[in-house]
C-alpha cells in the first residue's frame, strides 16, 4: 500500500475547500503572495498558526477550515514521509486525531487545536536537516541509523552523522545504470553498506542492531534510487 492509500484510504471530495485555501491562510503567512490556486504542499514554516487558531475561533465556517487543515497536513505529510520513512510516526498521529474526531472522542475546536500542533512539528521536522547541518538525503540515512539506536553520547552521535555523509557519497558512485537489475551491482552495494557501517559505527551498536541496519538501508537505497539522478529525491529542495 503507498503512503497516499495509508493517510487517506477514504478521501473526501475536497476540491472547493482547496479552491479556497489560500483565502483561510492567506493573513496567517508573512511575506508570502498566495497564489489563485496554490500549490497542494505548502511550506508549514511561512505559517502563524496563532494567527491561524484566532481565525478558527470566530469562523462561522470551522468544518470548511478544518477540511483545509487536513489536507494542507496530508499534502505534506505525504512528502516528508515519501522523503524519510523513519517520520511514519507523524503519519499515524495524524491518522489516530483523525479518527478520535469521527468517533467522538475530541470535538471540532479540540481537534483543530491538536492539529495545529500537528502542524508545528511538522514546519520544524521540515528544517531538521539544517538545523542537524546535513542535507535532506543524509538525513535519512542519519534516521535509519538512529531511530531506534543505543544510547549515544554527543561525540558518537557526530560519528553517526559522518558514516551518513560517507555512505551516501559511496552508494552514488555504484549506482551505475540499471544496477537493480545487476547481481554484481546489488552485492557491491550491499557490500559498501557493511563495510562503511562496520568500521565508522560506535562500537556500542551490537551485531544484531548492524545487521538490522546494513538490510534497512540496503531497502532504502533500493526503493528510493532505482537510478542515480532519479527517485524520491532528485527533486527534492
């Protein structure tokens, strides 16, 4: 099932309240012209979400704006999540607000509220990977190794990061043309993987904690390069 089917197995017909997005967010962003019919992701960052909650309370129209919520935060959760696979938790968050809603457990207002937090850490888990100094694609390879790890000290977590930036760098060199389909280009891969994660891992991973993450990674590489220049990531900001 693709991470589309798995946020909203059932999507509402919300073609009009797209339409009118940009008239709800459009004084909650600073600095921003909202375009006629805006883009279906929208930078979470650019938003005043308290400006957006004051909105919310003295709308007469609140399941209109919570239909344009959730679905601004299913947009982008389909990205980051298509990005970074390790931030499928945000996606069941979602999922599990959404369903407290339909079975009565929170009201309209109490929902709203929660996803608006939702939406924060949204806007900051879409600038992790700058304020971590690491690109988007090194992030992920970061996560993978790190969610779930030992406990790491400071020192060792640099380390972490530097095995990030060496084994991307390394899996592009093999990514040679069709190498899927390679048997000799899937095992220098996975060859790469072992080696890299063997020798700049923090000796406190133990043996079963590589070898879980040599195969996550191995996954990773083959479901988001299927070539060099393309996949999930080639046009990524």
């Amino acid at each position: 099932m693709d991470i589309r089917s798995k946020l909203n197995p059932n999507p509402p017909d919300i073609s009009e309240v797209m339409g009118d997005i940009g008239k709800l967010l459009d004084a909650s962003i600073t600095g921003v012209d909202m375009p006629g019919k805006p883009a279906p992701v929208m930078d979470l960052s650019k938003i005043d979400f308290e400006a957006l909650a004051r909105r919310f309370k003295e709308s007469k129209h609140k399941n209109t704006d919570l239909e344009v919520l959730k679905a601004t935060i299913r947009a982008m959760l389909e990205r980051l999540v298509s990005l970074n696979k390790t931030r499928a938790d945000f996606a069941e968050t979602f999922e599990a607000l959404i369903e407290s809603y339909n079975t009565g457990s929170r009201n309209i207002e109490e929902l709203f509220e929660e996803l608006l937090k939702l939406s924060r850490n949204l806007s900051e888990e879409q600038q992790r990977h700058v304020r971590e100094n690491m690109t988007e694609e090194e992030l992920v390879i970061f996560d993978i190794l790190t969610r779930p790890a030992p406990e790491i000290s400071q020192e060792e977590r640099a380390e972490v990061k530097k095995v990030a930036r060496e084994l991307l760098t390394r899996l592009k060199s093999l990514l040679v043309l069709n190498w899927r389909q390679k048997c000799g280009a899937r095992a220098q891969l996975k060859l790469a993987i072992e080696d890299i994660l063997d020798t700049g891992l923090p000796r406190v991973y133990t043996p079963d904690l590589y070898q879980q993450k040599c195969s996550a990674l191995f996954e990773h590489v083959y479901e988001s390069y299927p070539e060099r220049d393309a996949g999930v990531y080639a046009g990524a900001a």
